[in-house]
C-alpha cells in the first residue's frame, strides 16, 4: 500500500495565532503546505519568505512552498533563506528548465505545478527531474473550491509514467481534498494530499488529519 501524506494547507490557518494552528497537527501531519500567490498568476495575495521564517522558527515540520508566481525563480533564494524544504513551481510560467536548476542549486527539492485544464504533456519532460508533481484539482486563488474530478485523468497518466519508470517522483493534489475526495485521488495515483479547510476548519484538525488519511488508504485497499 502507498505511503499516504497529509499536508495542511495553512493558508486555511488562523494567521492571528498561527503557531498555535500549527502545534493542531505536528503530531500528525506530514508537512505544511505554503501557498504563496502574487497577485499576478493568481488572483490573489496571500505571504512569502518572512511567514515561512516564522513557521520555520515554531516547527520542524517540512515545509513545502507552493509559489504561484510569474517569476519564482526571483524569489527561490529568499525561501530558502527563510527554511522552505521544497518549493513547488507551476508550468505555466516558464523557464522550467533553469527554475529547477536554480531549485537545485540552493539544496532544496523541486516541484512542478499544473492547473486543473492543463494535460499531462506539459509536465512529461520534466517527470523524472522533479520531486513532486501538483495536479491541482481546483483554479489556484482561493481556498474553499470544489474538487474537479477531471484532474484525475492526468493524476493517473503521471502515475502509470512514474511507475512505468521506477521514478520516485511524489504526486501531490490540491483543491477540494476532504475525506469524500480524498479516495478519488488516492485511486487514481495519487499519495501527497493538501487539505486546507477540511483540517483547519475542523473542530478537531489533528483528528482531520488522521480522517483523510485513512480514507485515503481505505480506498486503495478495497
């Protein structure tokens, strides 16, 4: 069986006691997950380097920095400076090539996004020169949106690749996880689930936690 991962979106955290919202789920999450939106990508703002340092100084957790950005590559410097762990670029912007050289370079590891109406051929090339994979299952923005269930056809041409290859290479989904999505996603190949309002809006996020991944496990052991 797959070794699930949970990564709690803290962009569905209270930033006004954000260490607090961490120490919820260090005990049973598998990392954080950073979602850093520029405004230009994205239609949205959200934080950069400096709330990374301060997760970094409150956790030991890895923290995994998704940047929907138009130039990450300008910025990969300052999140490892600040203690990102990895950090995730989409695609669509470009330059992918030498994002993941520059990603490299610094010691931290490398993802790459898609958004929900890309295909898998856009990531082919790079399959087996990433850690991870991001088939997000929403249009990146905004928390709270619904899942689409469409993704899962590049989540399962990515995992029939990766396993065909032996590589090691992570895929992640983000958009819409709880437990009812969950096991779509785990079924289709994936093992790495961000789950933003379905931990953090939780009476019980730790519990939250344990809950998507078992679902996620029930579902490919059927």
């Amino acid at each position: 069986m797959p070794a699930f991962q949970i990564a709690p979106s803290i962009l569905a955290a209270d930033f006004a006691a954000l260490g607090a919202s961490v120490a919820l789920v260090e005990h049973d999450a598998d990392m954080l997950h950073v979602d850093v939106m520029d405004g230009h990508f994205v239609p949205n703002l959200s934080l950069g380097p400096p709330v990374v340092a301060a997760l970094r100084s409150c956790t030991e957790l890895y923290l995994d920095c998704h940047l929907m950005m138009t130039n990450p590559g300008e910025y990969l410097d300052a999140f490892k400076r600040a203690g990102a762990n990895s950090c995730t670029v989409h695609v669509e912007v470009g330059d992918t090539a030498a994002l993941v050289e520059h990603a490299r370079a610094l010691g931290l590891k490398i993802g790459l996004a898609l958004n929900p109406d890309a295909t898998y051929d856009m990531v082919a090339p790079w399959i087996d020169q990433v850690d991870l994979l991001l088939c997000m299952t929403v249009f990146p923005g905004f928390g709270g949106q619904s899942f689409i269930a469409s993704v899962m056809d590049t989540v399962a041409a990515a995992r029939a690749e990766i396993d065909r290859r032996g590589l090691p290479t992570v895929i992640q989904v983000d958009g819409g996880i709880d437990v009812s999505t969950v096991p779509i996603a785990a079924a289709a190949g994936a093992t790495n689930f961000v789950a933003g309002t379905a931990v953090f809006g939780a009476s019980d996020p730790a519990g939250a936690v344990r809950a998507i991944r078992q679902a996620a496990a029930s579902a490919v052991a059927a």
